[in-house]
C-alpha cells in the first residue's frame, strides 16, 4: 500500500521506477550514515549547544538530500520544469 501511494505522488514517468526506488534508498541510507558521524564529529569538535548543532547538521543534511534527490535520482533539470 505505501508503494502504491508512493509511486502515485512522487514518481511521475521521467525515470524508471525501479531505479529511483534504488536510488532514492541509497541516498536515505548515506545521508543517515553521514548525519550520525558528521553529528557526532560536531558535538566532539565544538562546545556549542546541542540543539543549535543539531539545526546545522539537519539543514546540512538535508539540503544534501534535496540536491541528490532531485538532480541524480529524479533527474530534473531546469528546461524539463
């Protein structure tokens, strides 16, 4: 059931389904393995709060997922918008 509406609100035919699938766990599992060691490097390195350490290793890691996502997984590019 997750699939089906998954495919329905994110995949819209520009690429194979099946690869984005691929695609978009690879960049879920880096990201999620590169925000735990950067997050624990940023608390080791810096005596700053936690949360505001926390709000930059999220804004960081988050852009790196939008950028993936949309340019190497989905493909977009700015003629096909």
């Amino acid at each position: 059931m997750l699939i089906l509406y998954t495919e329905l609100f994110t995949f819209d035919g520009r690429k194979n389904v099946k690869n984005t699938i691929l695609g978009a766990l690879s960049v879920y599992a880096f990201g999620m393995a590169g925000s735990t060691l950067s997050y624990d490097a940023l608390i080791t390195l810096f005596d700053a709060p936690i949360r505001l350490l926390f709000l930059i290793n999220m804004l960081g890691w988050g852009l790196f997922t939008w950028a993936t996502m949309r340019w190497f997984v989905f493909g977009y590019t700015s003629e096909e918008e």
